[in-house]
C-alpha cells in the first residue's frame, strides 16, 4: 500500500510530520513566504544549520533537524523560479519533489508536509505546479510503498482547489 496523499489547508510550521518541506532559496537562507515562517517557527538555530547543510542547486533538497518546530525534521527543497516554461522548470520542480521524498525516506522518515513549491515569489502557475507536484508525490509513493503519508498543505481556497483537482476530487 502507497503514502496517503492528503490535503492540509493551515500553517505548516504546526503540523507534527517527521519532516516539514522549506520552499528554500539555493543558500538555504531564511527568505520571504513560507520559508520566512519556517526560519522564524524553528528558531536561529536553524539558519546555522543551513549555513552548514547548503547551498543547495535547484532540484535538489537538504535535511536538517527541526528545531523549535512541531516536526522533527526541516527538508530544504530549491524550486525553481518560473521564467515560461521553456527552461526546464517543470522539471526541476518535479526534481525538487522527488529528491526530497527520496531524502527523507533515507532518513528512515515516514511523514512529510509539503508546501505549494515555487508558487509564491518564484512565480510558478498554481494549477500547473500542483499538476507536478500531485503527480510526482503519487508515482513516488507508488515506487516507495513503506511510506505513510504525504500531505500537501496550503493556504487558502485557491490551493486547495488546485490541489483537489491536481488529486482527482
């Protein structure tokens, strides 16, 4: 049996995941967004982690420990910003997905909550994005049947939606 993949509309820097996913910069700094959130939730601890853990090229993730979060865990995953669609993003991004699953299930982790990747300052298309990152987390899981649960939490009823429909509901 594969991951549930479930839905969270909320605050991820509540939710009590072996992991929490960071829609991280490539220097793994606190940023804006839900990066800012994460980096202020975990505390300063956490960006002396990052500047041990990165940088960390688009595509790919970092694990570190989560601190003052809820989660035992943060995965850096770097999306990449949208410049059209004709430079590989959708690729990256789905990368970005991949490696951090990839990551936390070598860590033994069996939970993970991911945010809408790349969707906020980097400008990627919501619908689009959630297309990837769906379907992605799906064959994943598919692959990877021990893990338990993967959740996509968003923040209002736009990203739900997208995320509703992305899953088939």
């Amino acid at each position: 049996m594969s991951a549930r993949l479930e839905i969270h509309d909320g605050d991820i820097t509540t939710l009590a995941f072996d992991a929490i996913v960071n829609a991280a910069n490539e220097r793994l700094a606190a940023g804006g967004g839900v990066c800012g959130a994460i980096h202020r939730a975990a505390g300063p601890e956490l960006a002396e982690a990052c500047r041990t853990a990165g940088p960390c090229p688009t595509g790919e993730a970092r694990i570190t420990l989560g601190f003052r979060l809820q989660a035992r865990h943060v995965i850096h995953a770097v999306g990449p910003v949208w410049q059209g669609g004709d430079q590989g993003e959708d690729a990256l991004l789905g990368a970005a997905y991949e490696n951090a699953l990839t990551l936390a299930a070598r860590h033994g982790l069996k939970s993970i909550a991911f945010p809408a990747i790349s969707t906020g300052i980097y400008g990627f298309p919501l619908a689009r994005a959630t297309r990837i990152a769906v379907s992605t987390a799906r064959a994943w899981c598919e692959a990877n049947p021990s893990f338990e649960r993967v959740v996509f939490c968003v923040f209002g009823a736009e990203a739900a939606a997208a995320y509703r429909k992305a899953m088939g509901r």
